[in-house]
C-alpha cells in the first residue's frame, strides 16, 4: 500500500541547541569558533536522530489508523494480526514465573461482591460501609448481651433476635434448669438462644422455681434476675399463651410447636395403635395440600441383630381456632387422661417386643401389613403360624429396610444405670421400663400360610398352641412311625453321620409317595408337630420355573429352613424328581440343580409325589427313606372318620354301625374331611345341635353326581 506522508516542520536549530547545550559539557581552553562548528554538528546529529525517531512513530500511528480503518470496514481483524496478537500473549505468559498451587505463605482475603438479581460473587475489593464489631472485649465482660432488630410487633419498638448468656453463674443455673434439654450444651462459654426461646417457653416453671431457692448466691440471683426481665418482656405472652393451654386443654396451630417439649413422651396412633414416642423437634412446613406442623420423634425398634432408635415424621395438619390436645394425631404424655392405663399397656407391648429379638416361632391371627409396588401400605387378614426374624426379612424380602439410629450417650448411661440398680451383671441387653414405653407396636416377620413377609402387630401374636396327638393319630403302619421318630429326632438333636467330604450328605431326606388323601402331607405336619418346630411347605410353583429362579429361591430357602430349624415340605415336587431326558435341556437343568442342592442340605426334608416310577435314578441314592402309601383300607377309613368326628365343632349321633357302614365307601382322607365339613355346615343351616347320618348322606348324593366319583359310593347309595 503506497502512504504519502505529510510534510513536517523542522525543529530550530536554537531549540536543539538550548536542549543539546543542556546536556553536553564544554571543555575549557577551547575556543569559540570550535565551540560553535563542534555545536552544530552536534546539533545536526541530533535532528537526525529526532527526525528518525519522530518518522518511526507516525509510521506506527499511520499504520494503526489505516488498520482500524480497515477493521471498521471489515468487522473483524485480519488472521495475520491475530496470530500476532496470540505469539505476544503466549510470549508475556511463558515470561511470567510460574508459582506452585498453594506454595506461598500468606493469606490471601475475599469478599462478598454487590447482589444483583439475587444473584453474587466473590471479589477482592474491601466492602465499602463496614462497620466496627458490636461485640468485642468490652461486652463480653456483661452478663448478658442481647442482640436487638427492629420489631414486627407493633407494640414494640425492638425485639431480641437472640441473646448470648456470658455469666459463669448463669450458665451452672442453667445447667440444671435445661438438663437433659437437647440441643442446648451448657458447658460452652457463650450460651446463645434464638427467638423464640423455645427453651425457656418450655421450662419456665423450672426457672422460676430455681429462682426461688434459699440458698442461692448474690451473684446469681442478681443475674438470673436480669435474664428472667429480658425473657419476661420477649416472651412473657407466649409464657401466659402455654400455660392457658395447658390448664385448658386445647390448642391453637400457630402455637402447636409450645405443648412438644423436646426428650418427653409423646402419644400417637401412627401406623398402629396408640404408641409412645419420644419428642426430637418440630417445624412448620407446606406442601401442595397446605401447611402442617410436622413433629419428629423417635421410637425404639430391632434391626435384626441389635436395638436403636428410628425416626418417624408424624404431620399435623393445619386447622382453625383451638383443638382439643388429645384430638390431635401426636400429643404429649401428660395430656393423656389415663396415664396409669396406658403405662401399664405400653409397658407390656415393650416387654413382647424385647422378647421377640431374633427369630421366634409363633401364631398370628388378624389384621397384618404387607406393601405395594408402589412401597404404599396394605391390610391383609393373616391366620396359622408365622416366624418373627427381623434379620431375615431384610436380607430376603423384596420391601424396604429400616435402618436404625445407634443409642446416644444418655441411653447408654441410662442402660448401664438400669443394670446396676437391678443387680444384673451380665452383658446382656435389658431394656428400661422408659424405653419399653417406647417400643415399636409392630415387628416384622414370615407368613408360613401366605407365603409373605409382612409386619405383625404384636398383640396378635400368641403363643403356638401344639397338636400334641397329631402323630399318633396318624394312618401308619407302627414300624413306619418310628422310624420317622427316629431319624427326625436324632436329625434335630445334631446327631449326624457325615460324610467324607465335609458338610456333604449330613441331612434326611424322606420321599413320600401314594395316591392323594393317603396322608402324605399329614406326615410331614406331624412330625413338625410332635418335634415342635416350623414346617415350611413348598410347592414346585413356588421356585419359578427358570433354572436360575429356581436355584436362587431353592438356596433362600433353605437357608431360612435351617436357620429357623424347621422341616421342609416339597409337595408335589414331581417336576425336580422326574427322570431326565435328552429333549428338555431347560428341566434337566432344574433336576440337576436340585440333585446338587439336596446333596449338601443339612436339615430335614419331606418330598410327596404321585409318580413314584417315574423319579430320575440320581435321586435314589440321595433319599434316605421311601414311604409308599397304598390305598386306605377299611379298616384305615374307619379310624380317619372317628377321628374327624372326635375332632369336629359339632356334637356327633353317629353310630358304630354307621360309621362302619361310611367306611365302606372307598374314599381318601381329604374325602372323608370335606365331606363332615359340608355336613356340619348343613347341620347349622338346619338350625341343629348335633351331626346327623342324615346330613352326610345328603352330602354324598350331591358327591355321587360328581363325574369321577367311586363305583362302591354308587353301590352304597
């Protein structure tokens, strides 16, 4: 590009010989004309030097005006200008010295920047307006400080927003008058409280019947005298508010969170019946139904190896004017009308819950929660026998676990007292009667029935009544029956003949096999009767029916059944004992994970089928003893119907004969069971006393019309 420069006017000579004469020293003994001709060349010299100078800097001047010419033309620098610009930066970057990350030794502060948009940074500038610290060496020679704002009340000019208590006397009154108080640590030299002193609300009565002690010191008195004036005008009305509640009885919601002292006991019907929880806290919150005030407390529970606290969030909705305390769904103790009563019942349903730690063998009858996909809670009716294992159910079943808070410092102090002034020396857990009173109402555990887990309410659980005759009651030869004793008694006694290997062949596996109704089940139920421990029954729906469902149900199983010591039933397991075949794939795996599976099972096991010629020969050597159950005889009949008849609700008119008669017809033993069912149900429709022949027979004429019915019942009627 071709610039024409603008024509410059030349320094005097004078101007640069005033400037160079200031700069350059004459030497003496020169004379004037060579002073003169040695000054203008001098001065020459340095015209030059500025004309080059000055030249080069409105070349440079030139060039950054036809560059930003250029940029305002074009928007945008050139690619060459910036490659420039980038090496100049990289050049002052790789002149900076590098400083390792957190190697210098100082501090370095910052500051909270302006808000905009409710939004802020920090910054390095020192904030402007900040003034000196209220508090200092000077106030913290008070007794008190108490930290002023502006009030809302319009009564007051000021209000507290909190006070700082500094006097070593108050804080060794306080520490007596708050024991036991949570969250508030007397020992720290600077005790603070916020608004609204929910402390003091609540324990006012202790301060002012501290106050009143004889024997008080002057220092003391003169500053619990101090604080109880500041406290007196903050919250004097909130003081005379509680106390009306409380000799009423009643409640507004603004001033709910007044009647919960935090560390008393509280009641509540929540998830059960009426139960004892101790008080945390409160807080008013809202949702989108609305604002509630929501009160967390504890209560004592076992989470299957030990015991400790878990909390629960109790809300309490919001309401209108004043409710009556005890209406509402959580309520302190004391407001409770019959104290006595209820002490005596939740000390009781502590003393069960305690007792239930493990895992225990009992019967249920009643109302029972189980859960939802969605984890909501649902009634169900269960009935018979239940195992309560805490421990189990969270490792086995599909629902949520609970998991438990430890004891805190106070509980232990307060266990390790309740031991000593009981005399008991040993390291087992005992449980104080406050903390039975705050015992779970409900526990968790095992339907044998319905096959579910669920949680038990504990005043349905009761003791398991035993059937003390059902063995000897049972249709067998006598040299059978013992010989199920036997094995099953030595098997639960821990006699067991190992084999080589280790942990390998050490259970006792029965296969039971005949017709249905011959009493093949009954076995199995005797004998967990007459050994008196849980019979788990299976069938094989109950393991799915993919080879990796089955195997993992099958391995749960049985290690529930031993570690509850029970007998397991496998009815109908026909599937797993059926011979292989070179077809299914998918069902050999099922028999081989069964064979493997009954090899290292170490309790006792009762398998009933219909196809005994049919098993796979693997199994033969793994069943200890076969049972084959033929078809009742007469005789056999004769005995399942007496013993129906003995046992059934309804008083019996039936004879000898008949009953001979009856046995003549060829039925089963569940048969002959839904038959004197039916007929005692018939009988009440009739309105009668007694079991008549008359109402059986009207029940096997409907029998005989059924299809498949016995030849001999067609001949009989």
């Amino acid at each position: 590009m071709v610039r024409c420069w603008p024509r410059r006017s030349k320094k005097s000579a004078a101007e640069k010989s005033a400037k160079s004469g200031s700069a350059t020293s004459l030497t003496s003994g020169s004379t004037a004309a060579d002073k003169s001709k040695t000054e203008q060349a001098e001065v020459k010299k340095e015209e030059k030097k500025e004309e080059k100078t000055e030249e080069k800097k409105e070349d440079k001047k030139e060039d950054k005006k036809e560059d930003k010419k250029e940029e305002d033309k074009t928007g945008e620098k050139t690619e060459e200008k910036k490659d420039e610009e980038k090496s100049d930066e990289d050049k002052e970057e790789e002149e900076k010295p590098k400083v390792q990350v957190g190697s210098i030794s100082q501090r370095k502060d910052i500051y909270k920047g302006p808000v905009e948009d409710g939004e802020w940074t920090w910054v390095d500038k020192y904030p402007d307006g900040v003034e000196e610290a209220a508090e200092n060496e000077e106030t913290a020679t008070y007794a008190v400080v108490v930290r002023n704002m502006k009030s809302q009340d319009s009564r007051k000019k000021l209000e507290a927003h909190s006070i700082v208590v500094q006097s070593p006397w108050l804080r060794d009154a306080l520490s007596e008058i708050m024991a036991d108080y949570p969250g508030v640590a007397c020992e720290l030299s600077r005790l603070e409280f916020e608004a609204p002193f929910k402390p003091f609300v609540h324990r006012w009565a202790e301060f002012t019947k501290y106050m009143e002690k004889p024997d008080l010191e002057e220092k003391t008195k003169e500053h619990m005298k101090i604080l109880y004036d500041i406290l007196n005008y903050e919250i004097g009305d909130n003081i005379k508010t509680f106390q009306d509640y409380v000799k009423n009885g009643v409640v507004c919601f603004k001033d709910l969170w007044m009647i919960f002292q935090p560390g008393t006991i509280v009641l509540s019907a929540y998830l059960g019946p009426i139960s004892g929880f101790e008080m945390v806290e409160t807080e008013y919150m809202a949702n989108n139904c609305g604002k509630f005030l929501q009160v967390r407390c504890d209560c004592v529970d076992y989470g299957g190896k030990e015991f400790g606290r878990y909390q629960e969030a109790i809300n309490i909705p919001e309401f209108l004017g004043t409710k009556k305390i005890t209406g509402l769904k959580v309520y302190p103790f004391h407001f409770h009308e019959k104290k006595e009563e209820i002490t005596a019942q939740l000390l009781k349903r502590g003393t069960i819950f305690e007792k239930l730690a493990g895992h225990h063998y009992r019967e249920y009858s009643g109302r029972a929660i189980t859960w939802n996909r969605e984890g909501n809670e649902v009634d169900i009716q269960i009935t018979g026998r239940i195992v309560v294992d805490i421990e189990s159910f969270n490792r086995f079943s599909p629902w949520r676990v609970r998991y438990l808070n430890d004891f805190n410092a106070t509980d232990i102090e307060r266990f390790n007292k309740h031991k000593v002034e009981s005399g008991i020396e040993s390291e087992e857990f005992v449980m104080p009667d406050y903390y039975k009173m705050l015992c779970r109402s409900r526990t968790r555990g095992y339907s044998l029935k319905y096959k579910k887990w669920v949680d038990f309410f504990l005043e349905q659980i009761t003791d398991v009544r035993w059937n003390t005759t059902a063995f000897d009651r049972l249709v067998l030869p006598a040299d059978q029956k013992e010989l199920i004793l036997s094995f099953t008694e030595a098997q639960l006694a821990g006699d067991s003949f190992d084999d080589i290997i280790a942990g390998k062949g050490k259970g006792i596996i029965c296969l039971l096999s005949g017709p249905p109704g011959v009493g093949k089940t009954l076995t199995a139920e005797a004998v967990a009767e007459n050994l008196r421990v849980p019979l788990h029954m299976l069938s094989s729906g109950d393991l799915g029916s993919d080879p990796w469902e089955v195997e993992r149900e099958l391995n749960s199983i049985l290690e529930l059944v031993s570690r509850w010591n029970a007998v397991l039933l496998l009815d109908e397991c026909d599937v797993f004992l059926e011979a292989r075949s070179n077809h299914e794939i998918e069902r050999n795996k099922i028999v081989t994970i069964f064979l493997r599976t009954l090899e290292y099972y170490e309790g006792i096991m009762f398998l009933t089928t219909n196809r005994c010629g049919e098993i796979d020969a693997a199994f033969q050597s793994r069943i200890h003893v076969s049972i084959e159950y033929p078809d009742l005889t007469v005789s056999a009949r004769k005995i399942i119907w007496k013993n129906f008849l003995r046992n059934s609700t309804i008083k019996s008119n039936l004879t000898d004969k008949d009953i001979s008669e009856l046995s003549e017809l060829k039925l089963n033993g569940r048969q002959i069971k839904n038959v004197l069912k039916t007929a005692s149900l018939l009988a009440r429709r009739r309105k009668s006393d007694t079991l008549e022949r008359q109402f059986i027979e009207t029940v096997l004429i409907i029998e005989k019309k059924r299809p498949g019915a016995p030849q001999q019942m067609m001949h009989y009627m």
